[in-house]
C-alpha cells in the first residue's frame, strides 16, 4: 500500500543510536530520544546499580527516571513509527495479510509489517497479543494511527471517554465507579475531545515554531565562535611555528611552551564553554525533537495521545515563550614578535597572551566637560584627566563613579596636556609655548623647557627621556611640525623633523612609546601614525582607506607593542600592530563611542577610553 507518493528511504531517526541499526520496536525516553526496545532494556541492565531507577539517555545524558517493567512502559515513539510505517509499507498491494481478500486492505499494522483490512483490523485490534499493536489507517485523505488503550485499573477496557472534571482518559467501568457523578465528573467521547485538541494542537505547534529561528540562530553564532577559535588558534599555532623557522634553533622550547599554551589554553576555553554550548545544542535539538513528535501526533495519533501531548505543548510553549537563548563570548589569542627590549629570549619568540575579541565594559561616568586633553590612569579604578576651556583648565582624579578625588587647578596658564614623570607632573602649556614641572604637594609648578612651537603630547623613555610633539595649529605643507627630545633635567637634546630632505610630520598631536622602544606619533595632518624606532628613523606609517578620513588623536601601547590609537571622527579605536600593520577595531560607534579623544591602558588591563563628555574603562586582556 503506497502512501500518498512517500518513497521508502531510510532516516537517521530510524537509526537506533545503541545498535547503529534499524529501529526495532522503538521506545522513546521523556528527553525524546528513541532506541529500540531491546537495546534499551540491555542498557538499563547494565547501568542501574544498587537499585537506583534512574539511567543517564545514551545521548544527551539526562537522567531519566526507569518504569516499573523497564524499557517496555516507555512509549513508542510516533515519529519513528509513522517513518518507519512509510519506508516498511507494502507498495501497491492491497491484499490483506490475515485473511487474503484482493483489493481490501485499508490498514497496516507496524508490529506486524502486514496489510489489514476491515473486519481483520478490529481482530487485530481486539486480539489480547496485539490489541497493543500500532496500525496505520488510510482514511478521510490522511493517515492515522489507531492504537487501543487499556486502562490501568480495568486492564481489559480501552480507554474511550475522557472525563472533563478529572481530565484524563476513562474506560466504561471506570465511568460507572470512580467517575459516576455526572456533575463533578462529566465523561464526553474521547474523540471529541481529541478533536478539539487537534485543533488546538496545530496552533501550538504553530506558535512553538516561531522559537526555533533565533535557538537556530544562537546555534549556529555559538557553532561559529567555536570554530573561530579552533581556526584562530590553529592560525596562531602556523604563526609561532613560522617564526621559529626564523630563529635559532635554541628557541625552539620556548616555541614548544608558546604552542602547548594556546592548545592547553584552547582546550581549557572549550572546556569552558562546553556547557554553554552543550545547553544552546540541547535547547534548540529538544525543541526540534518536541516539534518533530507533535506533528506525526497531530496527524495521525490516537485519541489519548493527542490529549496527552497537547498538554505537554502547552506547557513547552510557556517554557520557550520566556526562554532566551545564551550566547558564547568570542575570545582570541595574542602573539607578537620583535619585542626588542627585553634581555630574555622573549626578543625572538614574542609575547603570548589571551583576549576577548570583543571588549567588556567594566564601567562608565560622565564629566562636567566635553573636550580632555591627557589621562594617566592611577589604579584600575582612578584616573588623572586635565582638560582646558577658555574659562578654565585643571587636572582632576576621577573614580570609577566619576566622583572628583582630587582637583588642582592649572589656571592661569591654560595647561592641558600631562605626562607622569617618576611622581611629578609634566604639563605642557600651548599658549605659553613651555613645559612645566609640578611635583604636587601643594608646590608650584616650575618651568622645565621652553619651545619654539606650541608643545602639545609628552612622552616618557623607559631611559626617561622626556619626548614632546609641538606644532601650530594650522594644517598647511609649510607650517613647521617638530619632535623634540629632553633630558630629565630639561636639557634638549634632538629635534626630529626631516628625513632624507622631507617632512616627517604635518601635524603631530600625541606622542607614545612602546615596549620596543619605538617613538609612535599621531599625525592628524597626514590622516596616519608615523612609526619611529628607538633611534627616531622612521619604520613605516600607518592609515586606513575608510568613507570618512582617518583622524587619528589620542595614542597609546599595550604590553605586547601593540598600537592603541583613537579615530575621533569616525568613532573608532583601532589596534595596530608593532609594525603598523591593522589588527581590527577594538571599539567602534556601535560600542557606544562619542567622538573618542583619549586612550590608556592601566592597572589591571584596563583601556580607558575619553570621550566627548564621558569615560569607558573596559577589560582588554585576559592574561
């Protein structure tokens, strides 16, 4: 008997996943796993000790609590009997398999693999060895299951009324005892109920669907943080093992170590989020697994079944209507090389570390002023900021609640931009066009250096040299731009500003060091970072082909040489390695950046970011 054109193919749900073979007599646990009945009764042998009625699923490892009479109380699995009845039915022939009447079979009977027709199908149904047998009923244009249910307490009466005071399934004796108040225990046919929650049932099916997309969807994003990380650690991994090539040979153990950390590093992270994904797997495959049941249900389950599971729809359905799905955070791992200042064989292996791809915000408050000029962070909580208005300009510590701990005015000389030198103050005065010294302690500020160009950033060597970018306000190709270097006692002791016969800089504005020792400058002019080794000769530039100019501003370096560096008006932050080649964007406007002018990084990892108005202090590396 052909149904409705279905091909006979064969399905990984009518795979037992004990076995790794055809379903036999399938049995389906409440996680909604199925297995054969044979296999699962050996499995619950094997894995119930001491009495304990409990099992783990062969799957998803939820424990699941054991009937009385073992794998055989579990219910059978309507979608794998409705599949199973598609792939196994007999094609065509209409010969029914009991008697041997040509052209009247109108049923199958799963259990038996047999066509049936009508008289022989309620036998079947009556008999006491197959009254428990599934038979697939052709009918009205649509399949169904019919099934006869006995009742618990009557063990030789089906279950036909359902009673609306108790809701639940009766038998004809248990409606003459227990259920005879027909007031307190009003019995209906249970067909007419079921066809009522059939109805019922193609709504909530419906309407549980419409969670599947964003489970889809939370899957996928947390299949590809996964696989982002196994391929940027196996990326990491071709790097390290490239660079050894570059290197002797007596580096090679550091090497080992620095590949055994991103592999002991990836295996403890997956670890980690094994239960976040497992959860975000589970979640989406049971909600599959639930839908999947309901529909062979809706189409073709008996009576009680479809009341039984119109039930447990409506309870999945409040469940998923208030269940969100999680997420993985994205991590990544960090290696840089030709860290020059250092007198370990870390100079040819590089540094390795471990970050978030995207970064956590720690905190946030505001300030009472729109444009800052420095911030030194003091701990992983305050930060000293200077800012500088036609009215006023201080140098104020912040904490964390944008509470002022400390405000020293530098009014009158329109002090703005700060550099720490040992525990004094380095400030520098455009209008005045000097440097000034201030210990704190309620001493004045004494005068360390004075230029020929407005000073705008400062620097300081890990010699303590001091370095000062001084330009004009004016962007033009004539106008004079300069990097001058001190000693700590003010003595000027360079002045940078050509390179064979040509310009360096068109309008410095900060001025950074990193751990190699490179002189690293924001030019706003030329719209790049210009990138100087220790001994100030150029190494390279960096910019970014982008819709709108890049602005870089506010400069700084982390622990690995990397280039930290604001982009005000297109509100981004960029991280740009040692070399000047582009990392990615650390921050960007969807992270709430409002024209960024300042970066540092501080105590405890933290990258202080100074907006138009506000602070952002984020979390930047792991370790």
């Amino acid at each position: 008997m052909e149904l409705n054109g279905e091909h006979q193919q064969t399905d990984r749900n009518l795979i037992c996943a004990i076995c790794r073979e055809d379903m036999k007599h399938s049995k389906q646990l409440p996680c909604l796993h199925t297995f054969c009945c044979s296999c699962l009764d050996d499995y619950i042998k094997h894995n119930t000790r001491g009495g304990e009625p409990t099992i783990s699923c062969p799957q998803c490892r939820r424990r699941i609590t054991v009937p009385e009479n073992g794998a055989s109380d579990f219910p059978s699995s309507y979608c794998v009997l409705a599949r199973s009845a598609s792939s196994r039915i007999e094609s065509g022939d209409l010969t029914c398999g009991e008697c041997g009447k040509e052209n009247y079979a109108i049923g199958f009977c799963i259990e038996c693999s047999r066509n049936l027709c009508r008289d022989c199908k309620e036998k079947h149904k009556a008999a006491a060895d197959t009254h428990s047998h599934h038979i697939l009923v052709m009918g009205d244009g649509r399949k169904r299951v019919e099934k006869c249910c006995m009742c618990a307490i009557h063990p030789d009466r089906e279950l036909k009324f359902y009673c609306q005071g108790c809701k639940e399934p009766i038998c004809q004796d248990c409606r003459l005892t227990k259920h005879y108040d027909k007031v307190a225990h009003p019995a209906v046919d249970i067909s007419e109920v079921a066809d009522v929650d059939r109805r019922r049932l193609t709504s909530l099916i419906e309407n549980l669907s419409v969670y599947l997309p964003p489970f889809q969807k939370a899957q996928h994003s947390a299949n590809n943080v996964i696989d982002e990380l196994k391929n940027h650690a196996h990326d990491v991994v071709a790097d390290i093992n490239a660079w050894r090539e570059e290197v002797q040979s007596k580096v090679n153990l550091l090497c080992d170590d620095d590949i055994k950390f991103v592999k002991d590093r990836l295996q403890g992270c997956l670890k980690e989020l094994e239960p976040t994904h497992g959860d975000i797997n589970e979640e989406l495959d049971f909600l599959c697994r639930a839908i999947d049941t309901a529909k062979p249900v809706h189409q073709m389950g008996d009576d009680v079944k479809v009341v039984n599971v119109t039930k447990e729809m409506e309870n999945l359905l409040v469940k998923y209507s208030q269940l969100k799905p999680k997420s993985l955070p994205r991590k990544r791992f960090i290696f840089t090389k030709e860290l020059y200042n250092s007198n370990t064989l870390n100079n040819y292996i590089g540094l390795m570390g471990f970050e978030y791809t995207k970064l956590k915000l720690d905190f946030t408050f505001e300030t009472d002023h729109l444009m800052d000029y420095s911030i030194i962070p003091e701990t992983d909580s305050t930060a000293w900021m200077s800012y500088f208005t036609s009215e006023e300009s201080a140098l104020v510590l912040y904490d964390q609640t944008g509470q002022k701990k400390e405000d020293i005015s530098l009014t009158p000389f329109g002090r703005s931009r700060v550099a720490l030198l040992g525990k004094s103050f380095l400030i520098s005065s455009k209008v005045e066009k000097k440097v000034f010294l201030f210990p704190g302690n309620s001493l004045p500020p004494v005068e360390f250096a004075s230029t020929d160009l407005p000073p705008r950033g400062l620097a300081v060597t890990a010699d303590n040299l001091i370095l000062i970018v001084a330009s004009v306000s004016e962007i033009t190709d004539e106008a004079e731009n300069v990097l001058l270097v001190y000693s700590q006692r003010g003595e000027l002791i360079k002045e940078v500003k050509e390179e064979n016969g040509e310009k360096i800089f068109r309008s410095p504005r900060y001025v950074a060091v990193n751990i190699n020792g490179d002189v690293i400058v924001s030019d706003q002019g030329s719209h790049c970072v210009v990138i100087m080794n220790k001994n100030l000769e150029v190494k390279g530039h960096y910019t970014l082909n982008q819709s709108n100019p890049f602005c870089p501003r506010g400069i700084c370096c982390d622990k690995y040489g990397r280039i930290i560096v604001t982009d005000s008006c297109n509100n981004r932050i960029h991280l740009v390695s040692a070399d000047g080649k582009f990392i990615r964007f650390l921050l960007t406007e969807e992270d709430g950046l409002n024209w960024p002018q300042l970066v540092a990084i501080g105590p405890g990892d933290k990258l202080w970011v100074a907006c138009r108005g506000c602070v952002q202090v984020y979390d930047y590396v792991l370790e």
